[in-house]
C-alpha cells in the first residue's frame, strides 16, 4: 500500500535539497559568521520564523541598520535542530541544510544568497 504522506514528505524534502544547493542555509550562515571578526557589524535580519513559500525553511525580516555579527551567529546556533510551525500549521525541524529567505510574516520574498565579508546581503528572486 502507497504511504501518501511518505512520498510527499519525500518530494519536499528533494526540494529542498535543490533549494539549498542554489541558495544560503542556516549552516552556511553559521560558517559564514563564525569567520567574521567579533566586531563586524552585519545585515540587520531578525525575526527568523518558517517561511511562508516553504514551510521548511526559514525566512529573516530585514530591518535598517546592522547588527552584532556575534547577536546573529547566536540566533542562528540556537535555530539548528529547532521545531519552527508553518505559515499554515506542521511542525519543521531547521538544521543545516534549511535555505533561508529574506521576507516579512506572511509573504514570500527573495532568496537570501551570502552574508558578505563587510556584513552586507545579497539576494536573489525566486525562480
């Protein structure tokens, strides 16, 4: 007998690995930041939450100013292996692999591409 929920939870997550090949994971943020220098003021994302396009993945709101490259490292240390609800309800664990989004509660956004050596973003749209 065909498990439905088995073979769906299989095509998100090959989607998500195609996502994560192309754009910045929660794992690569962290490798990222714990390069910079402790002072290195960076993008300011905050209010990290599941993302509305995919629910497995994360989304940060970009905010003026910077802020502590360190402030941000801690967030996203604490996010590896937590359970985030989506947009419309399930529970997603983020770990390593989680692409991560530029965007505001409740709306898609852009791909979130590099954290810059000078603490600025780049981004993409979402092909």
């Amino acid at each position: 007998m065909l498990n439905m929920q088995a073979l769906i939870d299989g095509m998100n997550a090959h989607s998500q690995r195609e996502r994560a090949a192309t754009q910045l994971t929660l794992g690569a943020l962290i490798a990222a930041l714990e390069t910079m220098p402790a002072e290195t003021q960076v993008a300011n994302l905050r209010e990290m939450d599941s993302y509305r396009g995919y629910y497995s993945d994360l989304y940060f709101e970009h905010h003026e100013g910077a802020r502590p490259a360190l402030e941000l490292l801690a967030e996203c240390k604490g996010a590896m292996g937590q359970v985030f609800t989506g947009y419309k309800g399930g529970d997603f664990v983020m770990g390593a692999l989680t692409p991560l989004w530029i965007a505001t509660h409740g709306t898609c956004g852009t791909r979130l591409m590099a954290v810059l050596a000078g603490g600025g973003i780049d981004t993409a749209e979402d092909e």
